[in-house]
C-alpha cells in the first residue's frame, strides 16, 4: 500500500520559518509530480506548490517569494521551504502525489503561526 508521511510541522513565531518533509514509499517516485497543500479551518483546500517529475515547480501566489519546493529522488521524499511565515499561513499541510491521474494522500502535519 502506497504511505506519504508528513512531518516537520509545528508552532513557530510569524517571520520564522519551517521545513516540512513527506516521505513516500511503494511508488516509483521519480515519475509522479509532487505538490504540497494546505486547508485552514473552515476553508477549502488549496494548492501550495507542485514540483513536476522534471523540476519544474509551480506557487500559489501567496507564498511565492516566501516558499521553496524541492525533491529528493533518491530519498522518495518532497519537501517544502517555509521562510517568513505569517499567521495567515495556518493550515495543515497535506502532500500529493500524483500520476496519469492517480492520486495519494499524506495524512497532513499542523503548520500554525502565531506569536
């Protein structure tokens, strides 16, 4: 069965920053596009950012500037660069993974920012 797991959430101060990892396994990871999402309370999920099988990588504009989206093949792990963080950015984080349409879902990590 194909498992993601998150981790590297937590509480942090607005301005600080965090690095959120998402670990998959029986998948061949270096065909799948990655992305990263997030849902705040009482809102809809939404797309953070997505890295392609290529490289290529695409923001939400909110966080474009602030967040960074990398992959380690070798490691089947994405992660994710939060710098500058601001408490609008209050969510749990959940990663995708994602081919020809089939998609996997980590369980999702707290992200709160909050002085």
């Amino acid at each position: 069965q194909v498992q993601l797991v998150e981790s590297g959430g937590g509480l942090v101060q607005p301005g600080g920053s965090l690095r959120l990892s998402c670990a998959a396994s029986r998948i061949i990871f270096s065909i799948y596009a990655l992305g990263w999402y997030r849902q705040a309370p009482g809102k809809q999920r939404e797309l953070v950012a997505t890295i392609t099988s290529g490289g290529n990588t695409n923001y939400a504009n909110s966080v474009k500037g602030r967040f960074t989206i990398s992959r380690d093949n070798a490691k089947n792990t994405v992660y994710l660069q939060m710098n500058s963080l601001k408490p609008e950015d209050t969510a749990v984080y959940y990663c995708n993974a994602n081919w020809g349409g089939v998609n996997y879902w980590g369980q999702g990590t707290q992200v709160t920012v909050s002085s």
